[in-house]
C-alpha cells in the first residue's frame, strides 16, 4: 500500500495502548493525520511522538469519552489543527470479569457509561461536525465477539457491546443521508493490556490457577488456532477508513480468528 491510502484527518478514541495503538499507527503509516485521544493524556502523547519520529502526522488528545463537553473538545483540537474530521474511530472502552450473579448496578453502570453512551457520544458529535463539513464522513466503532455472544463471566460488558451494534445500525440509518457510512468491527481474543487485566481478575475470583489460564481456555473456539495481535485487526480498521469501503454501512465486520460465525 501506498502512503496515500488514506489522506485522511481521523481521530481514535482510546488509542494510548492496545488495539487503539495499533488502528492509530497504522493509519498514520498509511498517510493519515491522526488524533491520538486517550483518558491516559501521556500515554497518547508518547505514540504520538513516536508516529511524528517515524514521519507520520499525529497529535495527542486527553478525553473523556463518556462526558459530551470533552468529546466536544476533542473534535474542536482535531478542527483547529487540522481543518476538518473525515474519520472517527470510537474505540476507548472497559472490561471486567464478574460472574454472573456478582455483576452490580455500579459494575453494569460503570461500564455502559464508557463503553455505550461513550460510543453514542462520540458517534453523535462526529456526525454534527461532518454534517456541518458537508461532504460526507466514516465512523467506526469497536464492537467485539461480546456483542454478538453473551459471556457468562462479562454479561455487562456483553450487553455495552451490543449497544454498540445497535448504535452503530441505528446510526447509519440516521446518517444515511449526509454520506455518513457507520460501521463496526468485532475483535475476538486479542493479545493486549487488556486481556492481562482480565487474566487476573479470573485468578482472583478463583476461576483459574494460574497466569495465562484464562485467555488460552478462552481461545480453544478460534478455528484460526491462535488468539490475536493487535496488527490482525488494523487490515480491516484501515480498509474501513478508507474508500475502498464506502459503500458499505451498517455492518459489524468479525476479525475474531473465526470464534463468532454470523
């Protein structure tokens, strides 16, 4: 692929560490303007400095996803620096493993807040600003096999991930109109800081023994025979943000090594 492949200014929520991190890097390598934005303001500003010493173009952001004023200034910097918002990428999101019958209010609040109304936030105020540009827009939102399964051991954030999907539906039937294409996508196990965080949640509920336990039980569905880097994802985050996939909206694109079959 060519540096040209996507000339395009894109914001990636969530983007300091992990999947976000990877959608980000290469979407810079690809030739895009990009807005690292993450609650974690450091960690967004080191990969960011790392895509401008590779010869990217890359900004960092802090925000809060799930508070519509900081959303609101997330997409004014990327404005004021960059002219104009093509893609946004409402990736930033929150496990926990709980069973079942422990999940509280606060759990279940806790993370709908961040990762669905988030997702709504971040969806709504994107579309305002490519409405107002005029010429159309992409927005692609982090879904998962949690979106299209429930999980005895994550039944919260199975039900946030589905509001994902249904956002992400509902919102390309509304934004139809303004050449706005509304998609997601769905990672299965993926290899990041996130999976350790859950690994050892398991330990301390006593569901496993030992380090590592969990993710690899996890993984014996993936037809594929392995769980995923984050570098598996971006083939299909790229091709998303780009042209090659305007004409498709409405959809939740499965890059789960074939764990979900829909």
């Amino acid at each position: 692929m060519g540096k040209s492949e996507v000339n395009k200014v894109v914001i990636v929520t969530g983007s300091g560490r992990g999947i976000g991190a990877a959608i980000a890097a290469d979407l810079a390598d690809k030739g895009a303007k990009v807005v690292i934005a993450d609650i974690n303001l450091d960690a967004a500003g080191t990969l960011a400095a790392k895509i401008k010493a590779a010869g990217g173009e890359a900004i960092a952001a802090g925000v809060d996803v799930s508070e519509r004023a900081s959303v609101k200034a997330l997409i004014d910097k990327t404005v004021r620096q960059y002219g104009r918002l093509d893609v946004m990428f409402n990736n930033a999101g929150i496990s926990q493993t709980c069973p079942f019958l422990d999940v509280t209010e606060d759990d279940f609040n806790r993370i709908m807040k961040i990762n669905g109304l988030g997702v709504l936030i971040g969806t709504q105020e994107a579309a305002r600003q490519m409405i107002a540009q005029g010429d159309g827009g992409k927005i692609i939102n982090t879904a998962s096999i949690a979106g299209k399964q429930g999980y005895p051991l994550f039944a919260h954030y199975c039900a946030s991930k589905f509001a994902v999907v249904a956002i992400t539906q509902a919102a390309a039937r509304a934004l139809a109109e303004h050449r706005i294409t509304v998609n997601c996508f769905g990672p299965g196990v993926v290899a990041t800081e996130l999976w350790q965080q859950l690994d050892r949640e398991f330990m301390e509920h006593g569901l496993t023994s030992k380090p590592e336990q969990a993710i690899n039980e996890f993984s014996q569905s993936i037809l594929l025979g392995r769980v995923s880097v984050p570098k598996d994802i971006t083939g299909v985050t790229t091709f998303l943000a780009s042209e090659a996939s305007d004409y498709i909206t409405g959809q939740t694109v499965m890059v789960d090594g074939g764990m979900v079959l829909i």
